[in-house]
C-alpha cells in the first residue's frame, strides 16, 4: 500500500512524487492528468520537463521520458507531417518534410519507426497514445484524439479540456509506434485511473504484471512503474 516514490532517468517529478501538487486529493498516477513519472504536471497533460519534445517542427523523440532527442530512442516524427497541425504557431504543414537524423520523409516515419523506438518508447506509452504523445482520450461526450503537449510554452491541454482544440489540438497518430488501448482487453486508457466496468484487473500483454494506478506503482517490483495499469521499467 502507500506511495512509492518514482524516478524518471534519477530525477522526481510532480507525477512521482507522492504529494498532491494541483490539491485535487488525487497523488501521482491516481491524478488522471498524470500519464508517468516523466511528467511534471499534474494539473495538465504537458509534461513540463526542460527540453522535453522541444523541436516539434523538425525532429521529434519518444514523448514519455525525459529528454528531448532521439539519441537515447531512435524515435523520430515531426509536427509538420501532421496535416491537422498541432502546432499551427510553429509549424507549417509539408508532407515532403524529410526528419532530420532520421533519413525518412513523413510517409516512411509514419509507417517504418525502428525497433529500437519500440523497445524504448512503447513501454513507457500510455493506452490510447502514440510514441509522440498524441493520444484518444475518453470521456462522456466521445473520444478526442489531441497532442498532450498542445500549447507554446505552458501547456494548455487537460482531461477537462480535451474537446476544445485550442487548448488541446487535434493530431494524426503515428500508427508505426502506437498503443493502442483495448477496453474489450480490461485495459486502463489514457486519463483513466480504474478498470474499466466488469473487469477483476488491469489487461496488460502477456508477461507483464498488473497494476492499479490508485496505489501509485506500490503494487509493482522494485524498479518498476504503473503505466494505464501495467508495471514496465523505470525510466533511465
């Protein structure tokens, strides 16, 4: 029971710090704007790390750990790939844009990320997102598919935000490095922290042990976080 302190590559952020930094009586992965430990806001989507996703329009990385770059993943997409700009301030739509270190054009990225980029990054990807932090997001009105980072600056994006595309902009979901959230499957999708209906336990894939966010990863092994009800390993 209780709280477990969580790290994201040696540091603690809001999203694993064990206090209710936005005093919603909800702490950490319970927060439903909370997606991991390499997110440091629990009042919104964004993730608030310095340098975190900081070239959107040129090369973008793994969305959910902790830095910006695409040496440590090998993930790379670019918001000017994404005909439903996201980030219409920075970026101006061009379907030939080639990916900076990547040697791919949008088409290619969006149908051939590396190995690599899966490895890495697909574990730490909520259900229901992308590798780039775009992501359906349920509620009682539909579901909205927006980039959690919407915003220059401080980000504008929450679950209580999420039909309005100003403060959550819609985007194209990078089919290549996806994970998808299965409800059928029990499975805990972005900007939910219980089970869904009729289900005894978070769905997680074969070998992987679940969890339930309300405990704040205390219910996984040493090393291990909760992400949409499933341990994977902390990030480094």
């Amino acid at each position: 029971g209780g709280c477990v302190v969580t790290e994201c590559a040696g540091q603690v952020y809001e999203c694993g710090d064990c206090i209710d930094n936005d005093s919603d009586g909800t702490i950490d992965v319970a927060d439903s704007n909370c997606w991991g430990p390499c997110d440091n806001n629990e009042a919104g989507f964004k993730g608030n790390i310095p340098g975190q996703n900081q070239a959107p329009c040129s090369h973008m990385d793994c969305y959910f750990d902790g830095d910006s770059g695409s040496g440590n993943d090998k993930c790379y997409w670019s918001h000017a790939c994404d005909p439903s700009e996201p980030n219409p301030s920075m970026c101006t739509p061009d379907l030939m844009t080639k990916i900076p270190g990547s040697g791919m054009d949008c088409e290619q990225a969006q149908q051939m990320q590396s190995e690599a980029c899966e490895d890495y990054c697909k574990p730490l990807t909520p259900n229901g997102c992308d590798c780039f932090g775009c992501c359906e997001v349920n509620t009682q009105d539909g579901s909205y598919t927006i980039y959690l980072g919407t915003g220059d600056g401080e980000g504008t994006c929450t679950l209580d935000d999420v039909a309005d595309p100003q403060k959550c902009a819609p985007c194209v979901q990078v089919e290549s490095c996806f994970n998808p959230c299965v409800h059928d499957d029990c499975e805990i999708c972005i900007g939910e922290t219980v089970v869904p209906d009729d289900c005894g336990e978070a769905g997680c894939p074969d070998g992987i042990q679940s969890c339930d966010p309300q405990l704040n990863s205390s219910d996984c092994p040493a090393g291990m976080i909760c992400v949409t009800g499933c341990c994977y390993p902390t990030p480094g």
